[in-house]
C-alpha cells in the first residue's frame, strides 16, 4: 500500500469513527435511544471493523475513479462527496431504516442522512487532500 493510499484510507477511517462516537453515543444518544434501534451495549470494535473495511474500499474508489480525472479540484471533491454520500446513505440509512424495528422511521431517516452529510462534507476534501490533489500536493506528488 502506497503512502498516499494509506493517507486516503484514514482520511476515512479517523474522521468516521471521531463522528460516528460522537455523534451515535454523545451529542444524539437520546435521539437514537428514543428511536429504539440500538442495542444498549454497543459493540465498538465491530462498528470500527466495518469502518476500516469501508475506508480501504472508498479510498480505492477515490484512486481508481477519482484521481484519474482531469476534472478541477473542487468538481473531484463534490463528485466524491456525492458518490460516497450516495453510496453510504444506501447501507447505513435506507437499509437500516427498511429492516431494523425503530419507533420512527422518518426520525431515523433524518438523523442519519444528516450524519451522512455531515461525515462527506469531512471526507472528501480530506482526502482529495490525502491524494495529492490540492495544487501545492500534486506540485510535490509529481517530484
């Protein structure tokens, strides 16, 4: 794994899991346990399990279909956040909000799409800033 790569993949993987504690077990913890949709001991390692999985999956994304393009910094950067916003809205709310017992369906889904904006607003610069390609990183990538 190159160094920009593994850059790519924490540019994931720390501001997820940070957001994701912060988020699910602090500043909302009374939204979701009103939700119901939680176990109350909630199984960190698993949770970041997943997260790792999806940051090398996402980084992967960002170096075979982003980095490639010729399209201007911030174009990279929204077409990113709006395919892994997409991409992760499908698995942690839709699927979420179909199949698991909640109180509130509409409830949940507002929450968690506002953390999945939230988390791709972080994201996607973050690691259009991992892969060089802010002008003063593709200036010393290309060194």
């Amino acid at each position: 794994m190159n160094k920009r790569f593994a850059l790519g993949v924490l540019a994931y993987l720390l501001p997820t899991f940070a957001l994701g504690y912060v988020w699910h077990l602090l500043l909302f913890k009374d939204c979701y346990q009103s939700l119901s949709i939680y176990r109350p001991d909630v199984v960190i390692p698993l949770g970041f399990s997943s997260m790792v999985i999806q940051s090398v999956l996402f980084a992967w994304i960002y170096d075979r279909g982003i980095v490639p393009t010729s399209a201007s910094l911030s174009s990279r950067i929204i077409r990113y956040a709006l395919l892994g916003a997409l991409l992760s809205w499908s698995f942690t709310t839709l699927a979420v909000g179909a199949k698991h017992m909640m109180s509130s369906v509409p409830r949940f889904m507002v929450i968690e799409t506002a953390f999945t904006a939230v988390q791709w607003l972080m994201v996607a610069p973050l690691t259009a800033f991992a892969f060089g390609s802010w002008p003063a990183g593709r200036a010393r990538a290309a060194t």
